[in-house]
C-alpha cells in the first residue's frame, strides 16, 4: 500500500520534473510533496477531499472586483504574514517591521496635503493626527517620500464595505516634506470582524475563532532607492492585540498609543508619532497584497 503511495508520488514528482522554468519547478515539485504528505498523514477520505474541493469552490465564487476570499484565507492561515516574515528576513538593514497589507487596500487613494484628514466623508469618532519622519535605517530623512494610509471609521468600516468603488474616504497619500516629516489627521480606527457572509468566516466558526482584527491603520510607504514598505500600526490596550484572526501583529514595536505630545503640530489634537524606516534597494521589491479591484478574475 504505501510503496504505491510512494511510487504515485514519484511519478507526479517526475512528470513535473520536466518543467522549464527551475523556480516554477521547485515550487510545485514542493506543493506536491506536501500535499501529498498532508493527506496520508489525516488519511484524507474522499468525502472529505470533496468537502475541500467545495470550499475552495465558494472561496473562489465569493471574490469579486471588491471582495477578495483567498487574500482573507490566506491571512487567517497565517500564510500572508509568514510570507511578510520571510521577506523581510531577506533584508541585510534593519527596517521597520512590515505587517499584511490586507484585502482593503486601493490603489485609488486620493492625494492629500500635510495636515489634511483622510475623514472626509465619516463623521464621529475621537479625532487624532499622525506624524513623524520617514529615514533610512541611518535615521537620514527621506525628503518625498510617499505615505499612504488606510483605516476604518470610528465604526470598524472600511469606505469599500460601506460605498461603492468610486467613493473613496479613509484614506490618503501624503509626501514627505524635505525634512522627512508627514502629518495627517484622522480619526481613531476600531477592531473589526472578517466578513461574516463567507466560507472563510464558516471556517473561523467551526474552529471556535472570534475573527476580529485589532484596531489599526495601515501604511505604504516608498521612497526612491528604497525598499516599499508595508507595515500597520496597532492600538494599545485592543482586547484583540493577541489573538489576532490574522496574525498582524507580528512585533510589539508596531503597538502605538495617542498621546498629548506638545512637540507635535496640531496643539489640540492626541497625537501618534511614528518614524518609519526604509531600507536600501529596488522599489519594486515585492509585497504581500494588491489592491484586489486589479486582480484579474478572468
Ligand atoms: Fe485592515
């Protein structure tokens, strides 16, 4: 019995032994093998190989040009963040710690001026401003940088769960003046459930998992010659900090607190200060995430 298992094995190994392309080969040859070994190691039973063929068939189904279910899969498996750990290991500078860039991030977030708001459209919630200085891993400010930043509402909302595709609100691209420093406003995000109408959120229920992210506020950051970073910032005191349905939260050095901060700019706001740090190399270095309106669902 097992020599055939092994034999069958063999036999896919081999027959994808011959794809040209080493890097596409290394990678399925792997996946095969795993797979493989995963499924003698549960003695998957034909129900339940269907009952997986079924769930990645809803997984597939639920995606559309604003809802993307294998980017939250593959969050919840912990896979986008493993995948996030291992790129940044591949960098020789010490940057600042990168997190999941999610599946609400838009390409289309319009350009603001220092000190504007990404509210524009949502109102309540406790006003905050962030700032601080974007450098290299030296501390050299990069003048011109480019922020962007992408939040909830005060309601745990992002503007794609509440509008359609052309509204777009809590978010925004900020330049860097020529000292390094940003300034936004904003108001503070909130924890949030997963999407509760699909076969990811069936999964975090079978599994007794309470699919909430903590509170947080992403950022994209890039600047010429230097690595794009994606990285999120964490509210202190979340009650989801530590069990993070998406395993987020990956250092302590990306927990921030609004504080009254009299060398900040706006006077009467709370302010989280946060200094980013960029490390050397091609912009285009990769990252974990697109913005999912441009994945091709051909
Ligand atoms: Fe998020």
């Amino acid at each position: 019995m097992n020599a055939n298992i092994d034999a069958l094995t063999r036999s896919v190994l081999e027959q994808m032994g011959r794809t040209p392309a080493p890097r596409l080969r290394q990678i399925m040859q792997s996946a095969v093998r795993h797979l493989h070994a995963f499924a003698e190691e549960v003695e998957l039973t034909p129900e339940e190989w269907l009952a997986g063929i079924a769930f990645f068939t809803a997984t597939g189904q639920m995606c559309s040009a604003d809802r993307q279910e294998f980017i939250l899969l593959s969050d919840t498996l912990g896979l986008s963040s493993l995948v996030n750990l291992l790129h940044d290991c591949g960098g020789l500078e010490q940057a600042t710690e990168s997190s999941v860039l999610g599946p609400f991030y838009r390409e289309t977030a319009p350009r603001l001026a220092a000190g504007d708001s990404i509210a524009r459209i949502a109102q309540g919630g406790t006003a905050v401003q962030y700032y601080g200085r974007v450098t290299d891993v030296q501390g050299r400010p990069l003048p011109g940088a480019q922020v962007q930043i992408w939040q909830t509402d005060a309601d745990g909302w992002y503007d794609i769960q509440l509008h359609d595709q052309e509204l777009v609100d809590m978010r925004g691209n900020f330049t860097c003046d020529e000292n390094g420093w940003y300034l936004a406003r904003s108001v503070l995000p909130k924890s949030y459930p997963l999407p509760a109408d699909g076969p990811v959120r069936r999964m975090l229920d079978a599994q007794e998992r309470h699919g909430y992210r903590p509170a947080h506020i992403h950022f994209l950051i890039s600047a010429e010659g230097h690595k794009e970073l994606v990285t999120a910032l964490y509210l202190e005191g979340d009650p989801y900090l530590e069990s993070d349905t998406v395993f987020g939260v990956t250092s302590a050095e990306l927990v921030v607190a609004p504080k009254q901060d009299e060398a900040a700019p706006i006077r009467e706001l709370p302010a989280i200060r946060y200094d980013f740090r960029l490390a050397r190399g091609s912009a285009e270095s990769g990252r974990v995430g697109a913005d999912v309106s441009k994945i091709n669902l051909g």
